[in-house]
C-alpha cells in the first residue's frame, strides 16, 4: 500500500489497527480500560504526551499505543509531539501499516506538514519502505531543517543511493557537522572508504569543526584501505581538535594501527586510554594476531582476564586466531573448551571453523574430521576449506579431493576450491593431477577473481593486480622490478638469491 493511498483512509481504520493493541493489553492483563479511563479523566494533550513519551523511553510501546487511543476516544487532540512519537514506535517495530495509520491521522488533523512530524515521517518510509516514498514525505514538509535534509540523505545512502544523497546533501541550505558526519558514516559503512575520506577533508577545507562523531568512520575508512599514513593524520587531527580522545575514537585508532601492520602504534594508543572497554581489548589481542604475534596475544587475553574483565565471542576469535598462527593446538583447545563451559552461546560458525583449521594446519586431520562430525550444525564451505588448506600444507591430497567435492557440492560454482585442489596436487610433485584440474576449470569456463596488493606513498594508495598494466606509471614501474630481477638472477650465484 503506497503513500498515496495514505490520504484517502478514513479516521476509525486508526481506532480500528489501535483497538487490537488494545485488546492484547487486557487480555495479558498488563492494564484495564476502566483504571485507563479513571486515570485519563482530567488529562490534556500536554500531560497524556508526557506519559506517551515515558512510557516509549521504557519501552513500552503497547502501553504507549493504549493511551493514545484513549486519547482520541476522550477527545484530546494529540499534537506534532505526540504524533511524531507515535510514527516512532512504528518505526521500531518495524510496522509500516501501522505508520500509516498515523500518516493517515496526521493529514486529517493538517499535522503532516509540521517539520517534526515530516521528519519522522520520511525517517518511517526511509527503514521500512520505499526512498520514493521518504522522498514525498519529504516534499510534504514546510520549510524542512537539517534533521530533514539528514535524515534523507542517511536514507539515500543506507540504500546505496549515492549521487541522491550527494545532491540533497549539497542543496541542504545550512549544513551543520552532524550533516557532514551523516555523509561520511554513510559511505564508510557502505565500503566507499576513499569517498568517506574525501569528504572529511572538504569539510575541514569548509571550515567546519569535526567532534567526536566525525572520526571513528573515517579512521574505519583509512584502515579498510590500510592508508597508514592517512590514519596517522587523522590521528593529528583528532588530537587537535578534540584534545584527549574519547574511547570510540582511541578503539578506531587501535584497529587502524593493528590492520596497518603497526600494532606498536596501536598498542601505544592503547596504553594511553585511561579507561578501557572490551572493545578496546577486542582491538588489540584481535590485532596482535592478524599480526602473527599470537603469543602477545595470549599475554594480553590472560592480562585481561586478571584484570576481572570478562571476555566476549570476538574477544575469543581473537584468540583461538593467534592460536591458530603460531600452531598452539593444545592452548587452542583449552581457550575454545573454557568459552564452551563459561556460555556456550558465545561461540559461533567462525569459532568452530578457527579449530578446524588449527588442526587442519597442524596435520592432525583425523581429530579435524571428528571435530566437525560432532559439530551441533551442518559445516558449511568455510570449514571444508580449512581442511583443503590443511591437506595443501601437509600434501594431503585424498582427505583433499574429499573436501573438494564437499565444497563443490556445497557451491559448484566455487573457483578457490579448484585452485586449492591444483595446488595440493602441485605441492605433492603431482604436476599431471595438477594440470588436469586446471584443464577441468577451463572447460567449465571458470575464472579466478585476481588477487591484488597496495602500497601507500605520500599518502595515496596504489593498488595492482597480476599483469596489471592500467597505472599511470606503469612503465617506471616494470622498468624498476626487470632491475631487481636481473640483480637478484646476477646475485644468485653468490648465496644471495631472494626471489
């Protein structure tokens, strides 16, 4: 049912939607409609949105629906107030036909217009409909503020509608740095991490000054694309202009120096913070182990542990990977056997699969087998994936061929799985085996999605593929690499040969 057929329902189908809150209300015997009727009698629209709204902020939401009926039914008109916090409740239980009950009230009662209620209005339509809807919405308020223009944008960009969030974005007639932060969380969560960034620079060339909230995305932003040297920035800039840096900034900066491959400077972030949440912890034992120092990690865990704080599911995939990188099976076990007992509900699929693969790659495929034979769900590709790794590693090339066909039964159309097996097969000196299964991907016309790599240099970040020959500088650059390779060939007679 679209935004048009909005203005034409009649009043009592709200009565009618509100009435069946109504009667599950009663029948739980959460509040009877004579104690509502006592309590109502001598209310008016400011004490009745009074109780409306503290009754939504202890999420009560049925109970908030129960008073605003009543209200209609003793005749208080609701105001903008009133309406706008009801639109909410439908937008948090996600009920569009109900918010539309309200829409249809709010163009009765001329209240559709007023900016509070457009606003959350276009925030309804924008969650749980339609953009053309939201934009509507939008048209229908008189003279609309910069929540307006926000929370359009933020719906543009939710669903991915880029240019239609860059053009309200810059039409809005006052920007504020809530605006701009709304713009750069959007396209930092979506993955557009060089536009995130590009647009927290013109902000600053704007002249406006970002706070808090404008730079944890835009860290996240710098470290999706490991731009270490952009991260160290904003890293000046956040000490600039907010002065001691709050705990979600200081966690960004952890993240950002761990995936950058400079867990020093995290770790520095880190002891700076005068008080510290699990994330923080999180951040930095994850961080250690993407780094292959799993036994900083264990140090860190077992730290944290004596400090009283109580590990979570991330903090114990962040060990059972460091684990997993330094090839501590029994110590593995032990962290994934003490989540089990503490709350088994903390492990999740990526737990089990980290143990399937500390096993697959320490050799020990017969406990690997068992481990998922006993699993409490049905092991999906990852799992067989962490097996063919481990079988490539220890030349296993029957347990191999098994978890390639688990794999390929699972998705036949999945290419990793081909070239695991062929280099399995290549590992073991079976070039023939390794051949046909590269000749097998050919005639089912499966392609491999290439790898790529990045370098930063003052603070721009080149990215290449295999063969690749679309960089401005190409030239120079394969210039460079035929010197290396003839050095290192002129240098492998002497003990020296790198590549």
């Amino acid at each position: 049912m679209g935004y048009h057929n909005v203005q034409v329902r009649s009043l009592s189908v709200l009565h009618g939607s509100l009435k069946r809150y109504m009667n599950t209300l009663t029948s739980n015997g959460f509040i009877s409609a004579h104690q509502m009727f006592d309590e109502m009698s001598n209310w008016d629209v400011v004490s009745a949105t009074k109780t409306i709204t503290r009754l939504v902020h202890e999420n009560q939401n049925e109970k908030a629906i129960s008073i605003f009926s009543r209200m209609l039914i003793l005749g208080i008109r609701p105001n903008e107030f009133t309406l706008s916090t009801m639109i909410n409740i439908s937008i948090v239980q996600k009920d569009l036909n109900l918010g539309q009950q309200f829409h249809s009230f709010a163009i009765k009662t001329n209240l559709h217009s007023i900016v509070f209620v457009g606003s959350v209005l276009l925030n309804l339509y924008a969650k749980i409909s339609t953009m053309d809807e939201a934009s509507r919405a939008f048209r229908d308020t008189l003279e609309p503020n910069v929540v307006s223009f926000t929370s359009l944008m933020h719906g543009y960009l939710n669903k991915r509608m880029y240019q239609e969030a860059l053009e309200i974005f810059q039409t809005m007639p006052t920007k504020s740095v809530v605006s701009w932060n709304a713009m750069i969380s959007g396209y930092s969560q979506n993955g557009e991490n060089e536009e995130a960034i590009n647009l927290f620079i013109q902000m600053l060339r704007e002249k406006f000054v970002p706070d808090h909230s404008s730079f944890p995305c835009t860290i996240t932003a710098a470290a999706n694309m490991t731009a270490v040297g952009t991260g160290r920035s904003l890293h000046a800039c956040a000490v600039k202009f907010l002065g001691k840096l709050e705990i979600f900034v200081a966690n960004s900066l952890i993240s950002l120096y761990a995936k950058c491959g400079c867990i020093e400077d995290g770790h520095m972030v880190f002891d700076k913070l005068q008080e510290r949440n699990i994330v923080s912890w999180n951040a930095l034992i994850t961080g250690y182990a993407q780094n292959g120092r799993g036994k900083e990690a264990i140090v860190l865990f077992e730290k944290m542990r004596f400090k009283g704080i109580r590990p979570n599911s991330v903090t114990y995939l962040g060990i059972l990977l460091a684990c997993n990188h330094i090839g501590f099976v029994e110590e593995g076990f032990s962290y994934f056997n003490h989540a089990r007992k503490e709350d088994s509900k903390m492990l999740k699929a990526e737990h089990y699969a980290c143990m399937v693969d500390l096993l697959s790659r320490s050799g020990r495929f017969d406990e690997a087998e068992k481990f998922i034979s006993d699993l409490p769900f049905d092991p999906g590709i990852g799992f067989w994936k962490a097996v063919l790794g481990g079988c490539r590693i220890h030349s296993n090339v029957e347990l191999g061929q098994m978890a390639a066909r688990k794999i390929l039964g699972l998705d036949p159309k999945d290419v990793s799985s081909y070239v695991m097996m062929s280099n399995a097969h290549a590992a073991a000196g079976r070039w023939d085996r390794a051949s046909m299964v590269r000749e097998k991907m050919k005639e089912k016309e499966m392609k491999m999605v290439p790898g790529f790599s990045w370098i930063e240099v003052k603070k721009e970040v080149h990215f290449f593929t295999s063969s690749d020959d679309r960089h401005r500088e190409k030239d120079d650059i394969y210039e460079v690499v035929g010197f290396l390779l003839k050095h290192a060939m002129d240098r492998r007679f002497d003990g020296c040969f790198l590549i």
